[in-house]
C-alpha cells in the first residue's frame, strides 16, 4: 500500500515539472486549438443552409455583400488554418 502510494507521488511530482516547464507550449497549443475550433463552426454556420439566410443577408447589405465573404475568409478557412499550422508547427 505505502508502496503504491510512493509511486502515485513521483508520477504527480513528474507531471507537476514537466507542467510547469511547458506552460508556453500549452498556451501555444490552447491558442491553436480555439483557433481550429472557431474556424471550424464559423465555416459550418457559413455553409450549412438554413443557418444564415443569404437572399435576406444580401438583402441588407446591398451593394457590400462581397465583404461577406472577407469576413467569412478571415474569420473561417484562414483562423483554421492559421491553427492547424500552429499546431503542426509550433506546438
């Protein structure tokens, strides 16, 4: 029993060091994760139909509907991407 006690506490005590040595690169991985996540649903929420109504969307914005898709570009495809590099790369 002392034995297996022993044991859980130098598998916590390595876990805490190695934790608390890689904080950048947990943050780095957080950040690339949100990244990937939010890309993710915003692509989804642009391309599933009956999410967004487009015809009253275009409705709305008139002549600057293009900047839809600037704003969909930068806030869907490009933050997943941007977060799959991090994770590929940096993390």
């Amino acid at each position: 029993m002392c034995l297996c006690a022993l044991a859980v506490t130098n598998i916590l005590t390595l876990l805490d060091k190695y934790l608390r040595r890689n904080d950048e690169e947990m943050i780095v991985k957080i950040i690339g994760i949100v990244f990937v996540v939010i890309g993710t649903i915003v692509s989804m929420i642009f391309w599933v139909p009956g999410l967004i109504d487009k015809r009253q969307l275009r409705q709305i914005m008139g002549n600057r509907y293009s900047m839809i898709y600037f704003i969909y570009f930068t806030n869907g495809p490009l933050l997943l991407i941007i977060g799959a590099l991090i994770l590929t790369y940096l993390a």
